[in-house]
C-alpha cells in the first residue's frame, strides 16, 4: 500500500480533531460527528462501499484543499446528500467534456 493511501485509510478511520470539528460545525455530516460508521447506519450505507465512495471524494475534493482532514468533511457532507455523488459527478463531468 502506498504512503498516500496509508494516510486517506487513517483518516477514513479516525475521528476529527475537537478543534477542527469547531471550524465545521455546520456541515450536513456534522449532526453526524463526522462519524462513517453512524453515517452509513443512519442513511443505510453500505460501510465498505461508504469508505470507497469517501476515498473517492477525497481525491477529487482534494482539488480545493491538501488536507485530508478537510477533504474527508466535504465528502462527508456530500455523502450524506447521495452515495452516488462522486459517481454522478465523475458521469457529469466525462459528459461535458
């Protein structure tokens, strides 16, 4: 496994800094803790397809930041929208080109 990819695991699988949590507390996951697991109980995710779909939004929302800590919150907050987000996003996006 790749260092990069070492680093998105761990932050799938960890909870956000208290002091980080402060700055986006008005996020849709947010109720949510930010939490995959509660996310996928909640909407009735699958976790593992979850983590994939939140892998997934990390990469590409991390044209707007380098921290993978704000890229798993913007993920998060569009994951609890649809699962299918980044799909239908990466659908949009090949169709406009």
């Amino acid at each position: 496994m790749k260092f990069n990819d070492l680093i998105i695991e761990n932050v799938i699988n960890s909870e956000i800094p208290k002091d980080i949590l402060i700055l986006f507390k008005g996020g849709k996951s947010a109720k949510y803790n930010y939490d995959i697991k509660v996310i996928a109980e909640k909407f009735g995710y699958d976790l593992k397809e979850l983590k994939t779909q939140l892998k997934l939004g990390m990469k590409i929302e991390s044209e707007h930041s380098n921290n993978k800590i704000i890229q798993k919150i913007i993920s998060l907050d569009h994951l609890t929208e649809s699962l299918d987000y980044y799909k239908e996003l990466e659908l949009m996006e090949r169709k406009l080109k």
